[in-house]
C-alpha cells in the first residue's frame, strides 16, 4: 500500500508548485481539525502547560494556527522529493554568519541543534546547497523498510548523509576533521534515560538527551543553535547562533541548557510553528534528581 501511495500520489504532487499543495493544505486543515479532531487532546495540554498565563482565547488561536502550519508542513514535505537548487534558491535564504565560515576554514566539524519548529525537513533537503560543511544528519531509522529505504534516498540524492544513531559514534570518530556539519534534532523526548539533563522548558520539567553534545565535545567540534524563521508562506530564512566552542569549557549539559533557552525563545516568539502534537513530556522528574 505504501508503494502505491509513494509512486502515484506523493511522486506526482511533489512536482506541483507550491500554490497547489498549499491550496489542498487549507482544505487538509478544515478536515484534520474540524472533522478528525486530530490529536486535540495533545495539543491542548501541551499548550495549557507551556503557557499557563495565556487565556483560552489566545490557546485556542494559537490551536488553529498550529493546525494550519502543520498541514502546510506536510503538503510542503513533499517537494524533498523533486528539490533542486534553483527551488532552494527561490524558497530559502541563509544569515550572514561569519562564526560558521571560521570554523569551515579552521577545518572543524560542527553540530546543528535543532528542534521541530517551522520545517525542519525542507531546511535538512536545503543545507548541502547552501553551507560548504558537509551535511550529515543523525536519525532514528523507520520500521518500515521502504519507507526506510526511499526516506533515505530522497534525503541523500540532495547532498545529506544519512547516519543512524546506531553508527553515529563510529562516524563520528572515524570522520573526525572532515568538515562535517551533523544536524540533530534535539528537542525529541528521550528514549534511553540512563543519562539525560533536566531542565525547566515551556514551564516544564523536561528531560534531553546527552549523547550527541557529549561526542561532540570529545571530538572538540563547534555547536550552533540552527532554526528556520518563516517570512511568509513558502519563504524561509535559516540562522545560526554559535553557542560552543570546541576549545570552551562548557560540559555537555551546560550546552544544552543554552540550547533550550534558545529553542524556548523562537517558540514563545512563534508558538504556532512548533510540533505541538508530539508527546514531548512522556517522562516525570525523579524526586532524586
């Protein structure tokens, strides 16, 4: 069945322009949020929690905004599949910033910090066109082995390489110096939580993972927070905030407090464009902790 749906309905709509896959995006909208009621109840709490002071006027705009975003997001998806430069050129724009040219040109490998906000998989399919690092993205592979296999080939027919989290440590190591820029969605909920950080996000107690800052840091690699600011419908601007060294003295869970006061501050400055639908808080702080 996912053969079929891949060759003739996502192959083909990847190729209309971005007004018409916009266009079935507002119909998907009234349909997900007025008739599927989908995931209502976990949005709305995620809301209620995050913004306590809010009333239920400015959640529930909040709400509807979220849904028109996230139908955007997975009409808009779909164009990974047929993206090319000259769509990348016309659609995206990047920040001036000289930090990540000096560590190009000192030869160090950096890692991207970044969460689900905006879209983030038309900026992962956009990077290798636009940044002379080496993209590497580190992912949790799909259970289904064609969905696996044609997630990995759209991604990596643009320039990404795909590395899962498995194999992460072993490339990373063994591609040490390469000027390799690995992008991690740091944001996920943990699904190992023998050594997270917890920290107060969204007015929350939340736990994140360690792993990658902490490779990162023994393989003296430069961090950055990276998130993409939507100028208007099919227009994105990608900024980078250098927030680590590799010759700092920041440990691995002060990186990414910093990390999250900035990921927090882009979603309370644009709640509706964050993936409000993930059960972000599955885990409670232990008393001990």
């Amino acid at each position: 069945m996912l053969k079929v749906v891949y060759y003739t309905i996502l192959i083909p709509f990847s190729y209309l322009p971005f007004k018409a896959l916009w266009y079935m995006a507002d119909v998907a909208y009234f349909i997900l949020y007025y008739a599927l009621n989908y995931r209502k109840d976990v949005v709305r709490n995620n809301l209620k929690n995050a913004f306590p002071e809010k009333s239920c006027e400015e959640l529930r705009t909040i709400e509807r905004k979220y849904y028109q975003h996230l139908c955007d997001l997975f009409f808009e998806i779909m164009k990974t599949i047929s993206f090319n430069k000259k769509l990348v050129d016309k659609h995206f724009e990047i920040a001036p910033n000289k930090d990540l040219q000096e560590s190009y040109q000192n030869g160090r490998d950096v890692i991207f910090m970044c969460g689900h906000f905006n879209n983030w998989e038309l900026w992962a399919s956009a990077m290798p066109y636009m940044i002379d690092h080496k993209c590497v993205a580190v992912y949790k592979p799909l259970t289904n082995d064609f969905a696996e296999e044609k997630a990995k080939e759209v991604r990596e027919k643009h320039g990404m390489k795909m590395v899962s989290m498995n194999e992460s440590l072993k490339y990373m190591y063994k591609n040490k110096g390469s000027k390799s820029a690995y992008i991690f969605l740091a944001d996920q909920s943990p699904s190992n939580m023998s050594k997270v950080r917890w920290n107060t996000f969204l007015n929350q107690d939340t736990p994140w993972m360690l792993g990658g800052t902490s490779i990162g840091k023994k393989l003296e690699m430069d961090f950055y927070f990276a998130h993409i600011e939507k100028l208007k419908r099919g227009k994105f601007k990608v900024h980078f905030k250098k927030i680590s060294d590799a010759k700092d003295d920041l440990k691995d869970y002060e990186i990414i407090d910093i990390y999250s006061q900035n990921l927090e501050k882009v979603i309370t400055e644009n709640p509706q464009y964050w993936l409000w639908s993930h059960k972000r808080w599955k885990h409670k702080k232990p008393e001990n902790v």
